[in-house]
C-alpha cells in the first residue's frame, strides 16, 4: 500500500526561536498519529534553521565608542569653524593689545614667530596633496596674473595713495617701500581660512618673494627715489623654511600617514588664528609708541593701500577669467603685503625712524581686512571646490 506523506514546515515565520523539540505528523490513508519527535539539535533541524537570517539586538561596544569618537570629533569640528569664523574678533583684540599693552608681547621671539608659522604652514600643507601642489605648478595662467597684480597693483596704489594725501617724505617712502614687498606668509593663512586655492597661494607667495630681490629694490628706487638692498641668501632661506618645506611635509604626510591628519587636521584652523592674532600683535607692539605718536593720516593711507590691493586684485583677476578661487587667492596675496620684510628694510637703510611706521601699521590693516574677506567667504564655497 502506498502512502502520501505531507510535511509543513514554516520556518519563515519563526525568527530566532528554537524549540525544545519540533513535532512532526505522518498522514497517510491510514489514522494518522505521531509517529517522530526529534530534538532541535538534529541535523534536520539545522538544515531548515539554517535559512533563517539572525536578529541582532543591542549595540556592541565597538559601534558605541566609535559613535562617541564622531561625536567628540563633531564638537571638535564645531568648536574650530566657531573660532575660525570670529577670525576678525582675535585680530583685532590682538592689535588693541598690542597697542595700548605692548609688554604683553615680550614672550614673543622672531624664533617662535617662525615656528609658529612653520606649524601653521605644515596644517595648510595637510589640507593639499602632492598632485594639488604639481597642479598649482602647471597653472601658467593663475600664478603669471597673480605676479604681474602683485607687482602693479600694489606700488601703483601706493604710490598714488601718498600723493593724494600729500604724505610727508618717511611716510610716503614707507607706504611705497610696503607696495614693493612681495606677498606675505600670513596670506596662506587667510587664503585657508577663506577657502581658497592654498596651493597657488603657496606658489604665489614662493614666486614673488623670490622675485622680490630683484622687484622689490627696482620698483622702490623708482617709485620712492631710495635704493634699498634685499638679502637674497636670507629671503631664500626664510622662504625655504617658513613656506616650502613645511606645506611639503604636510602632503608628505596626506599621503602616507593619513589617521595621524585625520585626527589633527580639526586643530590646524584654530591654530591659524591664534598665529595671525599673535604676529599682528607683535608688530604693533614693536612700533606702538611711534604708531601713537604718528597722525591718522598714516593709518588711513594704509587702510587705502591694502583696500585697492583686494580689491583690484580680485576685479582684475575675474576680468582676465579666472575662477572665484583662484580670484579670492590673487586679492588675499596682492593685498597682503610682508609688512615684517618692510619693518627691516626700512629700518637698515631709511635714517629716519619715522619711515617704519606705515610698515607697522600696515602688517594690522592687511591682517584686518584679510581677516574680515575670510569670515565672509568662508561662508561662501566657491563651485569649483564643492565639485
């Protein structure tokens, strides 16, 4: 006699649950009555079982701390935008005390002053890689406009500048000497801090202060009447140190040593700040007494030559084509001057003391207008950047 067997298992319905033992019923023609019972570790049981996909509950503790990582970097990350964007705030409050509390920069030694920039510079250089650095190389275009703006727009306007407000003979051979210098280190800072091309930045301000040997005391004699020597042996190794070396290192370390920038790339914005509140600072401090004593004529002045520089900067940059990055970068290095390289040029060959004035005054008003264009367009992400 032949029997039809029929067996019913749903499984899909029973999700990490297992019995004790799992009943099966034989049906045939004959009375049907149980006839099996085996218990859930057979190999029957685990075939079937099998299928059924395990329901994970809770969080293990890996998942929990790493969910504590993100949120303690997030508030890191907060923490820095917050004080990045408030950049104007610290520089300002830097100049006031360097201004009417000079001490209060005692502490601050030309050798930290380089360290200092040498670390900020190594931050930048994490925020690039080695192809952005080639790249910025092979941007004949962005890094030729920048040099000719660098070196036109700035002695022009300080020398038009002087003459429209009848400045006396060291003021007016101050603010000229400061349109002559190359661009500043603390213009890398900004460009960071403003979202801008940092590589061509740093291309930028390596090209012109190289050329600054050369530019610097042609554009000066011509403009101001004086020839002033240049250290070319000392700007080389100061831009070596300061610039080059660092933001090397920084790619080096994007390439190689990526958790090491992962966890202190969140600090390197705050610690830009601090530097440029310090260094503007400082160089009120060297020169308050003498920045008191001058008329606001040469602040004006100052304010008037740093003004045209981002200005014009950017304008002509957007006229010849260029991209709003590269455009922010050309205004930040045309209008940002190495007020620091004028204080010693002044200093060694002007005898009048006087003339290292509008050089003092004018490392704050770049500071402060730089600082005030990167709270704004930090806001502000250019679309060559978001893609």
């Amino acid at each position: 006699m032949q029997s039809s067997i029929t067996f019913s298992l749903h499984t899909n319905k029973i999700i990490n649950y297992k019995p004790k033992f799992i009943q099966l019923s034989l049906r045939s023609n004959i009375q049907p009555k149980p006839i099996l019972s085996l218990p859930s570790t057979s190999k029957f049981n685990k075939i079937y079982t099998s299928k059924v996909a395990p329901l994970h509950c809770g969080i293990s503790s890996n998942s929990y701390s790493s969910n504590e990582e993100r949120g303690v970097r997030k508030w890191i990350e907060l923490g820095s935008e917050a004080i990045s964007t408030a950049f104007p705030l610290w520089v300002t409050i830097g100049c006031v005390l360097g201004l009417l509390r000079p001490s209060s920069f005692n502490w601050v030694t030309p050798k930290l002053c380089t360290v200092g920039l040498g670390v900020i510079m190594l931050g930048m250089g994490m925020s690039l890689t080695l192809d952005d650095l080639r790249s910025a190389l092979f941007m004949p275009k962005e890094v030729i406009s920048g040099f000719v703006l660098q070196y036109s727009v700035m002695p022009i306007s300080a020398f038009l500048v002087s003459k429209l407000l009848n400045l006396p003979s060291h003021y007016a051979a101050g603010l000229i000497l400061v349109g002559c210098c190359p661009g500043g280190t603390a213009s890398n800072i900004v460009t960071y801090l403003a979202r801008g091309n940092v590589a061509l930045s740093v291309i930028m301000t390596a090209a012109s202060t190289l050329s600054a040997v050369i530019m610097t005391p042609f554009l000066t004699a011509k403009l101001a009447g004086k020839y002033v020597a240049v250290d070319a042996a000392g700007l080389l190794m100061s831009t070596l140190q300061v610039v080059l070396l660092p933001v090397l290192a920084g790619a080096f370390l994007v390439k190689y040593f990526q958790p090491f920038v992962k966890f202190i790339s969140p600090l390197m914005p705050p610690m830009a700040v601090a530097t440029a509140a310090m260094l503007s600072g400082n160089a009120i401090a060297q020169s308050s007494s003498s920045i008191l004593m001058s008329s606001g004529q040469v602040i004006l002045a100052s304010c008037l030559l740093h003004a045209s520089g981002f200005f014009f900067g950017y304008i002509l940059a957007r006229m010849l084509g260029l991209d709003v990055s590269s455009s922010r970068t050309i205004s930040i290095e045309v209008g940002m001057q190495n007020a620091a390289l004028g204080v010693v040029l002044a200093t060694n060959h002007f005898g009048d003391p006087l003339t290292t004035v509008p050089c003092a005054v004018s490392s704050v008003c770049h500071s402060i207008f730089g600082s005030i264009l990167a709270g704004i367009w930090r806001f502000s992400v250019p679309a060559e950047i978001k893609d």
